[in-house]
C-alpha cells in the first residue's frame, strides 16, 4: 500500500475516474465497494442528507459497474437473468430487477438498460454478477458477448437536480422520463443520462464512456451547478433508509428470497421462460416464507451514526431477526431501520428488543418505506 493525500490505498483495489477530483471536494473517507473505492464521508453525513433534500448532490458511483451483454440473444439471455418479465421493456427503458440463483436466492439487485435491441447494462448494486453471468453464458448455447465495458457513472440528485441538468443539456433533458435513458454528448463527452438513481429524491445518473476524461466531467457538472447549492456528496444512509432501499450484503445476500423482501412484483412466475431460480421461487411462493423484511423504529437518543453489526432482535426472549440497516433521521426525528423478522413478529405495531451496542432497546415494527412511500418525489 502507497500513501496519497493522507490515505493508503492499493493497485488491488480500483479508483474511479472521479477520485481525484472528489479528494480536490473534500472527500475524507472511503469504504470499498465492486472492487473500488467509492467515497463515503465529506463531512457531516447529516448535512449531506440536508443538501440532498433540500438542493443537490454530485456521487461518484462508479462503483456501480456495468455488465454489457450483446449478440443475437442478448434479450433471451438477460430474461434468463432475472424473474422479472422483461418482454415488454423498451430501447431506451430502465428496470429495476433481480438478479436470482437456482435456489432463488438474491446474488445483486442492479437497474437493467436497454440502449439497443441486442444491448444492455447491468448497473450493479455490490456482487460479481459479470462473473456470474459469463458462467452462465458459457453452457447455455446462446450467442451473446459479455464483458465490462468503459462506462463510469454520477449521480446526480435532489430536487435542484432538474435544474442543473437543463444548465448542463439545455431544455430537452426536462422531457426524460422516470427509468428512461437517452444519448447525449457535453462538449464532446460521450454520457448516457439516465432519470435513475439511489437516493428516493428527484435525480440523474450519468453514464460517462470514457474514463480519460471523469475529471473533466465532474467539473463541468459542478460549475453548471454552482447557482443552484449544487454540493459534492455521497449516497445518503439516511435517505436509502427513509426510503426503504436495499443496500446489498447489508439488507439482503445469496440467502434472502424475493418474497422475503416484499418483491413479489418484481417475480413472475408465469412468463415461458426459464429464467434461474424459477422452480425454487415457485416452491418458495407456495409454501411460505418464515421471515420477512419490516421497517423498525427504535427508541433511545439518536444513533450517533449507522449501524456496523447485526443487531439482534427479540421477543419474549427469544432471538428472532436482526436489525440489517439503522440509522438516525433527523427530518423524522427518529431513529429508523430495515430488519428481517420471523412473520409471526412482524406485524406493524409488534413491540420487540434490540440488543444495540450500549444495551437493550425497544422498537416497533412500523410501515416502509419511511417516508414518500408512493416514490412521488423520485417520479415527479
């Protein structure tokens, strides 16, 4: 390990083409995420949720890498993928999917582009789905090519976000829909923009196709954003948790089923494709799950931070679920998370323990998400 303006860092581990100007903002922190560093810390993370809701941030997520998968029977392989029905899904179309193994278990839970007939991204939440997926290209006698390509995104998001898109793209930009993509080029940058992004709130992501040049187009976003309290940040716990957003290792592994999420509409059992995982899910939908994911609220003084354990769940005495993702809202001005629960607990109103670093505490499963739970914010 090598020392770069007071952080170690690796050639093992990957840096985005934004690094360095995220460490010229004001980036203090790292965490690792696909293989590269994706910045977690300029500062207060309160006031990064309050410039999120209130104007705008800039992410760096090229973390969010992309699986592209072209050929003949690209759309025939990318259906085998996932049991989401993907036979209506336009060029140009965003989904948010599932990506399932045979057991039905959750390997990643990216956002699906279709750029062309016979072309798409996978954006990935974190998990080697490009391995996965040149695994299963090799025996099933389709004619498809997948790699990863030079594609890096940003986030931007938050209500003034709008606004900076059209100072950046002009008028036209305001006409992209929600989960929809277009081509632009910004001075010669070539990006797909996308009406995308994890944050709950109004936003962007922009999909840079050349590497060479992240500098470049981190600085033009953020002057463009200047007038408009544009601020350099990064992807809000708070809000994700306000908006019951799953964050992958966290809220769900290879070992939680869709249904167990709530996600039994993102599962469709009837479609003629045999997509993976399609017999255990029908199994799993037939018989039941014996935990589900519930939205918690906890008392006691407001978490000084999110949670970096499991925390126990009890009832009468006897452990039964976890609490996945926790944190303070000060908006809400409570303590909130996302826990798995045996079903026989989680109805909303259930008074259960939480076994937290400083003792026990009382909660009480509530509805999620949190807080805009029509997403009308995200849509509008």
């Amino acid at each position: 390990m090598t020392k770069s303006d007071g952080f170690g860092f690796g050639t093992q581990i990957r840096k985005s083409p934004y690094f360095d100007a995220t460490v010229r903002w004001g980036a203090q922190g790292f965490s690792v995420y696909n293989h590269m560093y994706i910045p977690r810390d300029f500062g207060s993370p309160e006031q990064n949720f309050w410039n999120l809701v209130n104007d705008a941030i800039l992410c760096d997520v090229a973390v969010e890498r992309q699986v592209e998968i072209t050929g003949p029977d690209a759309a025939k392989f990318v259906q085998m993928l996932t049991p989401r029905d993907l036979s209506k899904m336009a060029v140009g179309q965003c989904k948010y999917i599932l990506i399932t193994n045979a057991d039905g278990g959750l390997l990643n839970d990216p956002i699906l582009l279709r750029l062309a007939e016979n072309h798409f991204w996978i954006s990935l939440a974190d998990s080697d789905i490009l391995l996965w997926a040149q695994g299963v290209a090799v025996h099933s006698g389709l004619d498809v090519s997948i790699c990863e390509p030079d594609v890096s995104p940003l986030q931007l998001q938050g209500p003034k976000s709008g606004e900076v898109m059209k100072a950046l793209f002009g008028d036209s930009i305001m006409d992209l829909k929600y989960y929809w993509l277009r081509k632009f080029e910004l001075d010669g940058i070539p990006l797909i923009v996308s009406r995308t992004g994890w944050s709950s709130e109004l936003g962007y992501e922009l999909y840079l196709q050349d590497g060479t040049r992240g500098d470049e187009l981190w600085e033009k976003v953020m002057a463009a954003g200047k007038p408009f309290d544009l601020k350099p940040g990064h992807t809000s716990s708070i809000r994700r948790i306000e908006g019951g957003m799953l964050s992958y290792h966290a809220d769900a592994d290879i070992n939680t089923n869709p249904y167990e999420l709530g996600f039994d509409r993102l599962v469709n059992l009837d479609i003629d494709a045999e997509f993976i995982g399609k017999s255990a899910l029908r199994r799993i939908k037939k018989n039941g799950t014996s935990r589900k994911q519930v939205g918690l609220v906890i008392d006691g003084a407001p978490l000084t931070g999110p949670n970096t354990t499991f925390w126990a769940i009890s009832k009468d005495g006897a452990v039964v679920g976890k609490v996945t993702s926790a944190v303070y809202s000060p908006r809400l001005e409570q303590n909130i998370a996302l826990a798995m629960i045996s079903t026989g607990c989680s109805e909303i109103g259930t008074v259960v323990d939480v076994a937290m670093p400083d003792g026990i505490h009382k909660a009480t499963i509530a509805e999620r998400p949190f807080f805009d739970p029509k997403k009308k914010i995200a849509a509008s």
